[in-house]
C-alpha cells in the first residue's frame, strides 16, 4: 500500500507540475464545445435532435477528449520514464507491477477529475444544463473518470511499447479518428450515412458519449448509463489486464 | 587456518562477486558480453574499464538483475544472479547510466520515494536522507526540482539514492562521464570513502583511464565482450613494462622519417597523427641516443614526450588498439551493441 501511495504522489506531483500536460488537455475540448456549440447550434432545429441547446448536446464530448489527452499523457509518462532509466531505477527496488501500474494512473486519475469538473462548471457557466441536477453532475464527473482511467490505461499501453515519449504523440490522430466515427457530433438515429451509422453502432465510444449525454439532456436513463459505464469499465478492465501482464512482463528481472 | 578461510568465504559471499563464463547475446547474433569471468572481493573498488560498446553496462546490467545472461553465471553478494534476484536487489546499490531522476521532483522527493519502495519507515528514510544529502553536498538544493540541476548535482544525487537502503555492493556505470574536473574528483573522493570507511564493494564502469588508476584496486579491461587483461594497475603496468617515446618533427613531411629514426630503438607503436611512437627496448636511459640519433639525420624535433607506461599501454599491447582509437570505431560503427539502459530488461 506504501508503494501505491508514494507512486501514486509522484504521479499527482509530476502532472501538476507540468502545465504543458495540463492546460492545452483542459482548454482544448473547451475550445472546440465552443466553435462547435456556436456553429453547428442550428442542427438543434432538425427533426428528432433531443435538445435545443447545442452546447449542452456537445458537452459531453468534451469530457471525450480529455480521454483522448489521458491516452497521450499517460503513454508519455512510461516511455519518459523507460527512455530516461528511471524505470530501471524503480525496477531495482522490490517493487510489484501492479503498484506501478496503479501508481502511474492516479496522475492521470487527478487530470481527469480536474479536467471534468472544469468542463462541468463552464458548460453550466456557457449555459449548459444538466437534466439530472446536482447528483447527474457527480455521477457524469464518475463516468468521465472511469473513461479517463479506461483510456489512461490504453496510454500505458501504448507507453509500455513506443520506443520514445514522442512515438506516443503518433496515436493522437488514430485515437481522434475512432472518436469522430461515433454518435460525437450527432445523435445515431440522425445519421443517414449508412456505413457511418453502423460503425457508430459497433463504436463503444458512442455508447459512453450517450451515457454522459442521458445525464445532461435526458436525465437519469438506466439503460444509456449502464452501457456508459459499463463500455468504460470494460475497456478499463482489459486495458488494465493487458498493461498489468505487459507491464510484469517488461519487469521480467531475473 | 581453517576458520580464517571459512570467515573470508563468508565475508566473500556477503559482499563480493564471482562470475563465470557470463555472456549475453542479443537478437541478430551480437554477443555482447562474451563469457566473462571475474571476481571482486569484499570492499574492493573493481574498475571496469573498456571503450564504449566494450560490453561494460550489458555486465552491470546483467550482475544487477535487470537483464538476463545467455550464458554463464553469476553471484552477487552471495546470491545467484538468475534464481535469487530479489535477494541481489536487496543487498545491492546502483547508480546506472545517466542519473535516472525525475526533473519535476525534488532531491527530498526523491529520498521519499525511493526509501518508501525499499520498504524504510518514514524516520528511517528521513535520518537516512538528510546525513546522504548533506554528504554529497545538497542540503542547500534538496529542496530545489532536480530539473535544474547540474550534471554533478544529478550524479551526487544519484549516489545517494544508490546508497539510501544501505547496500553493502554498489555498482556505479560511468559514474563521471560528461562531469567537469571538479565533480568527478568530489565523485571520487566519495566512492573511496565508501570502500576505505564503509567497507562498501564498489563494481565502477568508466571509460577514463585516469579514474580507473586513480580510484581502483583492481581493474578489469574489457573489449569486444572479453575480458583481455585484469589486476592491480601496477601489475597491470608493470607487465606491459617499458616506456614509450613520442616524437612529433617540426616539419609534418618528416613524419615518415621519425618513424625511420624510432625505430631503431624497440617497437613502433600508433602515436599522435602528426608523430610516431615506439616503445622503447631497453628502458628510458635511450632518452639521450635517441635525441642524438634525430640530430645527426638532420630531423628538427618540436615535441618530444616521454611516457611511462600507462593503462593505455596495457590496452595496446592486448587489443592491439589504443583506448581512444578503440572509442572512434565504436563511435564509427555506431551500433555500439550494448543494450540501452533505459530499456533494460526488455531484450
């Protein structure tokens, strides 16, 4: 649990050390809810669009991107960490894969609460709305922390085999592509491109911007929720299997 | 008799090294260490001396547990390098290539950490912290981000943080590479300390003559994953025995011609570019005929340096290089084939 912990602060102190990992992560989504809120607003006016506020619809893709950025910010750590030999450094005490693994995601873990609590209390400053009131805004700032872990642990992944912090920089466009073909931009039984449609429908990432969306637009829908969380906490729980196994592996000592 | 030796075989296993026919072969065929054998008795400073891609840190790597041998083995303070790891990690101390630090931690952030994973209580590792960092001369930037630290700064922190948990080996991999003058000897005075006060056994890679001479008891001379000499740096020098005399002509034309004149007295040997070298047959009493004989074939001398012989020479006279030119094929070739140690345990 000591080493948890202690690992779990560097993490914490690392990230919020660097402003360049926090400040482009949290402005970003922001600035893209608000070119999208203000010029895509008249798609509110089309038949069967669930809201009349653009923003409120576009928020929760916000919360998205800052899982796009925990991918990237994540990755880099661990391959920051394996070019400079500290990895090495942490692999000569009688450390355990898993605390290594729990210890990278809490930085990540304390980005994403940030990051979601932000965009919760712009979007509402913007005039955004939240149908599900006080308690949907705790439990939309839990499922975009369980998206943040999830995606976190892909980063680890993803850090565990690029050869240098920057090769994880290359997945950024592969990552903003999977998330564009969902229901980001608009709601799936609106999209009239078949092919589109279908790869949103098999797109888990749909399922989890539909989970944030119910809390904010329809308030407290079971079924969109349990799919939200439940695309998260799969994709978490895989991630984290195959970064614990890859990561044990990496620390492969004698 | 007999109680003599069993105490110094089981002070040998606490705190010294025996390797044999050790090797390491990386993917495409690279032996990078090439069945080594050595040994390293308890509180002894052991140089580790060799070019670049000698296979030094492939070595270190492997004697630390971080990478697993091909061939051979290895015990480290008693333990067996494969089957006991965790039991090496524990007893030992290392400070790899480049300080592995965090720039955005500070060096008290550092001793938290890496004492908190070693598993020392709060008081233990802030007793400990405070009497390392004032050691290596930090008290004043321990509480400063490593990120704005000097390279010495950087080492001596990494130092200390080899030594938090008390290990009774230390395994330092070109500790001074790419210090200035005055941090490499504070880095040394440091490390005789350990093995002369502490009784600390300390396994010292380094690329530098002078610091292999300077700072070892013994010394291992590794090339092309061999090890091609090792002893004492007197016996060392004393096998290779005589002087050398480099001579370089005020005319550069006359280079040719200085070799003629040299080599009457012993062997030529590589010498600077613009000079010629020989290693002297019968010692440095040739000083004067050799001075002579330039003089009567008419050849102008702007240099003329008398060396004894050095650790250089002992490199020369078993590889059949000089250390520096060693270095300019490693960097030549660029695949030096040693294993990056940022990615230690991957291969």
């Amino acid at each position: 649990m000591t080493q948890v912990r202690e690992l779990a602060r560097r993490s914490v102190l690392r990230t919020m050390r660097q402003p360049a990992m926090i400040v482009p992560a949290t402005l970003f989504p922001l600035i893209l809810l608000a070119i999208n809120s203000a010029g895509l607003d008249s798609a509110t006016e089309l038949p069967g669009f669930p809201t009349d506020s653009y923003l409120t619809f576009a928020l929760a893709f916000a919360f998205m991107q800052g899982g796009v950025f925990a991918v990237i910010g994540t990755g880099q750590n661990l391959a920051e960490d394996t070019q400079s030999g500290f990895f090495n450094r942490l692999q000569l005490t009688p450390i355990r894969a898993s605390a290594l693994v729990a210890g990278q995601l809490a930085g990540t873990l304390a980005l994403g609460t940030f990051q979601a609590t932000t965009y919760i209390t712009v979007g509402l400053a913007a005039g955004g709305h939240v149908e599900a009131g006080i308690p949907g805004a705790v439990v939309l700032i839990a499922l975009a922390t369980v998206i943040t872990l999830a995606f976190g642990s892909i980063g680890l992944i993803a850090g565990m085999r690029a050869s240098s912090p920057e090769n994880v920089q290359g997945l950024f466009p592969v990552i903003f592509v999977f998330l564009f073909m969902s229901s980001m931009a608009m709601p799936r039984n609106l999209i009239e491109n078949d092919w589109f449609r279908t790869i949103a429908t098999y797109n888990p990432v749909s399922y989890m911007i539909e989970g944030l969306r119910s809390l904010l637009i329809t308030g407290w829908d079971a079924e969109a929720l349990a799919l939200g969380f439940g695309c998260a906490l799969a994709i978490l729980a895989v991630a984290l299997t195959v970064a614990s196994r890859s990561l044990a592996e990496r620390m492969a000592r004698t | 008799m007999k109680e003599g030796s069993a105490s110094r075989a089981a002070g040998f296993a606490a705190n010294g090294i025996e390797v044999q026919g050790l090797a390491r072969e990386f993917k495409g065929g690279v032996r990078a260490v090439d069945g080594i054998d050595l040994r390293v008795s308890p509180g002894e400073i052991y140089g580790f001396l060799g070019p670049n891609g000698a296979g030094k840190s492939t070595t270190v790597l492997m004697l630390t547990t971080l990478l697993p041998s091909t061939a051979g083995s290895a015990r480290v303070a008693g333990y067996d390098v494969a089957t006991q790891g965790a039991l090496v990690r524990d007893a030992i101390g290392a400070a790899l290539q480049e300080a592995a630090l965090d720039p955005q931690l500070t060096a008290w952030e550092h001793i938290r950490l890496q004492g908190a994973l070693h598993g020392m209580s709060k008081a233990e590792r802030t007793k400990r912290g405070e009497e390392l960092i004032e050691r290596v001369g930090l008290t004043e930037a321990a509480g400063r981000k490593v990120g704005g630290y000097s390279g010495g700064m950087k080492r001596r922190l990494d130092l200390a943080l080899a030594l938090l948990h008390g290990p009774r080996l230390l395994f330092l991999d070109e500790p001074t590479t790419g210090l200035d003058i005055q941090s490499r000897a504070a880095l040394w005075d440091e490390v005789a300390h350990l093995s002369r006060d502490e009784g600390v056994t300390v396994f010292l890679t380094t690329q530098y003559l002078e610091e292999a001479d300077q700072l070892a008891d013994r010394i291992g001379i590794i090339d092309r994953g061999k090890i091609v000499a090792e002893g004492t740096p007197a016996k060392l020098k004393a096998e290779v025995g005589r002087p050398t005399v480099e001579v370089t002509p005020a005319d550069p034309a006359e280079r040719e011609r200085t070799a003629e004149q040299l080599a009457g007295f012993g062997e030529l040997v590589p010498g600077t570019p613009n000079g010629a070298a020989v290693r002297l047959a019968d010692g440095a009493e040739e000083l004067a005929d050799i001075v002579r004989a330039f003089d009567n074939a008419g050849v102008r001398i702007a240099n003329l340096e008398l060396h004894a012989a050095s650790l250089n020479d002992v490199f020369l006279a078993k590889t059949g290089r000089s250390l520096e030119g060693a270095q300019a094929e490693a960097a030549a070739e660029g695949d030096t084939g040693e294993h990056p140690v940022g990615a230690g345990a991957s291969a």
